[in-house]
C-alpha cells in the first residue's frame, strides 16, 4: 500500500483494526520475552521454541507494520454521506435481479458473501453515482449483465 492511496473503511472496520494493532502490541511483549527465554537454553539452532518464536515475531511486526500504513491513509465511510439518492460509499443498493442487499466498502472489508462489496469491484465502480431507476452494464466473465437498481439507501 503506498502513502497515496486513500482506504475508505468503515468505522468498525477502522475499530476493527485499532483492536487488532492494540492485541498485537500486547502479542509482541509476550513474544519478546519467549525469544529471551529461549536464547537461556543455549544452542538456539536446535531449539524448536526459539524458532517459533522467531517466527511468529515476524508476522507480528509484518502486521503492525500493515496495520500502521493502512491507519495512516484510512477514511472513515459517513454513512450519513447520501446525497440526493446517489449511490456512495456505504450506500445499501438493492437490484432488479435476486433478493440481496449490497453496501458498497472500501475494498479490504469486501465481504461478497456477506452482501459487502467493494467499491474497486466492477459492480461496485459501476454503482457509484448512480440512482434508484438507473440501468448498469457489467461485463463479467460471462458476459454483459445488466441491473437495473430499485433500491438505494
């Protein structure tokens, strides 16, 4: 992720990630100690605790670090943020075609299973800007799909 790059989460999402950031803190204490107690048993290129603990530390500082940079450029979704109708960020779309519900989120909190889709998806990009009434055409794998929306909230 580059410092350029603006991440549209929602405020859970962003909760969400100040919990994990916070945990993993706490996780890099525990680990510094094991690593420390690991180092007293002597020959550490045989110690099967120390290299675990070596391993861990490493995707725990890989995450924070993550975490950090994606802090720094996270914009929170206002939901509160619909205009006239317009389908935004954090809008809830409803289509002609099946029963779902989709939100429209920043990309790291896509869940399509969940009805959450992201805003760089092709559907997503699509639906950004658009109202109830409005027809979209998607090319998919395949083939163009067209939606017609019938619900924005």
């Amino acid at each position: 992720m580059t410092s350029q790059q603006e991440l549209y989460i929602s405020r859970q999402g962003l909760d969400k990630l100040k919990k994990e950031l916070e945990e993993l803190l706490e996780d890099r204490k525990v680990i510094t100690a094991k690593i420390k107690e690991a180092r007293e048993f002597g020959d550490l290129s045989e110690n099967a605790e120390y290299q675990e603990a070596k391993t861990k530390q490493s995707f725990t500082e890989g995450r924070i670090v993550e975490i950090e940079a994606m802090l720094k450029v996270a914009k929170v979704i206002n939901n509160n943020n619909k205009t006239n109708g317009f389908i935004v960020l954090g809008s809830k779309v409803k289509l002609d075609k099946g029963d779902m519900e989709y939100t429209i989120m920043g990309s790291n909190e896509a869940s399509p299973a969940e009805g959450k889709i992201s805003n760089e998806s092709p559907l997503g990009q699509a639906l950004l800007g658009k109202k109830k009434g409005d027809t979209v055409k998607i090319e998919t794998p395949d083939g163009a799909k067209k939606y017609t929306i019938v619900k924005v909230s």
